[in-house]
C-alpha cells in the first residue's frame, strides 16, 4: 500500500498492532550531520508498506493513519508474489552492496543467484557493468537494484508461475 511521506514506520507498526502481517524494508544508511555521523534505517522504497491481507482486513487497512491507499492494477489491488517480497527480505538482510535504481526495462535473462549473500534472489537481469556487476529487476512497486556480483554466481530459471 503507499502511505503519507515519512508515515511508513508508524503504519507498519499500527498495523502490526492491529494483528496485520506486515513487511516494511528497511536499509541501513550512514547519515552526516555538521557535528557528527549515524548509521540510520530508512525506509528501502519510501511510502510502501506492504501487507498479507483477505478481503475481510482490505477496510481495515485503509481506515489506518497514514494509510493512502492501495496500489492498483486495472482498478484492482495490485498483489506481490511471494518471491518478490523473498527478494527485498534476501537483499535487505545480505551484507552484499546494492544500489537503489529506476525502472529500465532491457529484454535479458530471468535469473537467480545460486552463490554468496544473496543466494536465492530471483529476476530479470537488465544490464551487465563490467565484469562483475549485474543489474537484476526485482520487479517489485517498478524498482530496480544494482546488485554487485559476479555473474558466475547467477544462473538462468525459467519464470515462476506467478510473474
């Protein structure tokens, strides 16, 4: 769902309280101030929560602070594969480099890597940098991640059934 700027920490945290499973990416940041520096979480895509709800919770959620709305697709909401949301938690939780990058669509393989930190992230790969960098598209809210990784750990898979 897409939330009020700078709102997302404390919907995920109402919603966690009202019984709703949640997930809310965070990265770790270093922030500089004039007089000191502090390694902060912020939100990996800003003003996204998402949520694992039926229809029941669908008003629910919506009545909740902060809570815009939902993001749709076609009118209806639009819902994330389970192996996208594996994605973010696999790339939040690697000690691995990664950069945050806007949608550039470019016909490439679908793939997962099969070594390293982030063993078991799956998707598309946009733009091979040199020797040892692969563009990969999660493919998630129109977001792409420059993954740092040498292609010998990435191998080739056919698209799951829910892409």
């Amino acid at each position: 769902m897409y939330t009020r700027a700078r709102s997302e920490k404390k919907v995920a945290a109402d919603l966690l309280e009202a019984g709703i499973e949640v997930y809310f990416p965070v990265q770790k940041t270093l922030k500089q101030w004039s007089d000191r520096k502090k390694k902060v979480e912020e939100p990996l895509i800003r003003s996204y929560v998402f949520v694992k709800i039926t229809g029941k919770k669908y008003t629910e959620v919506l009545k909740t602070y902060g809570v815009v709305k939902f993001v749709k697709f076609e009118g209806i909401p639009a819902p994330i594969p389970e192996w996208q949301i594996n994605n973010l938690k696999i790339l939040t939780g690697s000690d691995g480099h990664f950069e945050k990058g806007t949608v550039n669509y470019h016909q490439g393989d679908f793939v997962k890597i099969t070594k390293g930190a982030m063993k078991g992230l799956m998707g598309r790969i946009t733009k091979i940098r040199g020797r040892d960098k692969l563009v990969i598209n999660l493919d998630v809210v129109k977001v792409n991640f420059t993954v740092d990784i040498h292609p010998v750990f990435v191998e080739s898979i056919p698209l799951p059934a829910d892409h």
